[in-house]
C-alpha cells in the first residue's frame, strides 16, 4: 500500500496534547475483552510459495503497543486504516487493531507493519492473515507482512507411511 496523497506523518503531539496518555488508557480500558474479536486467524504455521515477487512499500516499519495512541486520518482502504505513529511515521493499520475515539486510535493488540520482500519461488511459513495480508516467515528467519494473492499453498512434504498417505 502506498502513502495516501496529501497527508503528512506529523508527530501526533496536537492530538496527544488534549487526550489523556497512553498510560492512562491501558489502566482505564480492559483490553483483554476486546481479544475475541481481534484475534487474528491463527494458521499454525502453513508452508506457502510465492508465486509474484513482492517489494515492501515503505522502508520503515512500525510497531505499536496494546494500548498505544495513533492519530488516525480519515484514508481507509479495504479495512486498512492510515495512521500517523507518536514518532511521526505513517502505517497502515486493520481497523479491527484499533478502536476509534475522534481523530484517534488505541491499539487493541500489538501489532508490526513490516512486509517481508519475496521472490518467486522461495518458500514461506504463514502464521496468520489480516485484511488479506499474511504474517510470513521466511527460510532466513525474516518476517513481514506479505499480500495473499502473492502466495499459494504448498502441502508439506512429510514422509509417506507404507499405505500412501502422509502422515
């Protein structure tokens, strides 16, 4: 995804100046009864091809906390919600991460924005999907985000058992 048009990655210190601090929510919010309703798809590790190289769209990442301000913007695509991060960089976020109050957003779940570069053919371990994006794991131990269309499932090769079948 690319950075919408027109909005900048200021630092949200306008934002943060008139609500109350990170701190303040994680204390004042249980965000442990959000959980079931933002939990990812958990794959248990599913192997993947990459069938289209992917590039990453950004050459940072971001990373926030359970409970982390954002200031959000009004640019939604496919249920990716552009957010500007306390240190002023920009990321798409799934809505479901965040709950929404005004021109700000609360971190729900710990969540990396990084995209995992892919060329055809390399092999993957998928862990979970958000938005149609996969969290990827590559044979060096790299992880990022990678988009689903980019992939396709692989069966794992175990060892067949004297009738055939995989075990």
């Amino acid at each position: 995804m690319t950075s919408p048009q027109g909005l900048r990655a200021d630092p949200i210190q306008p934002v943060s100046k008139h609500v109350k601090t990170q701190e303040s929510y994680s204390s004042h919010y249980d965000f442990s009864l959000w959980k079931p309703f933002v939990e990812v798809l958990m794959m248990g590790g599913k192997d993947y091809g990459v069938i289209t190289e992917h590039r990453a769209s950004f050459p940072y990442s971001v990373e926030l906390k359970v409970g982390e301000i954002v200031a959000m913007t009004e640019k939604e695509e496919d249920g990716w919600t552009w957010c500007i991060c306390k240190d002023g960089l920009g990321a798409w976020v799934p809505k479901e991460y965040l709950m929404r109050e005004d021109n700000k957003g609360i971190a729900l779940v710990k969540y990396n924005s990084t995209e995992l570069n892919v060329k055809v053919g390399e092999r993957l371990s998928c862990s979970k999907e958000a938005r149609g994006w996969f969290w990827c794991a590559n044979q060096k131990g790299e992880r990022g985000w990678v988009p689903k269309t980019k992939l396709r499932r692989v069966q794992n090769e175990r060892k067949k058992d004297q009738s055939g079948t995989r075990s």
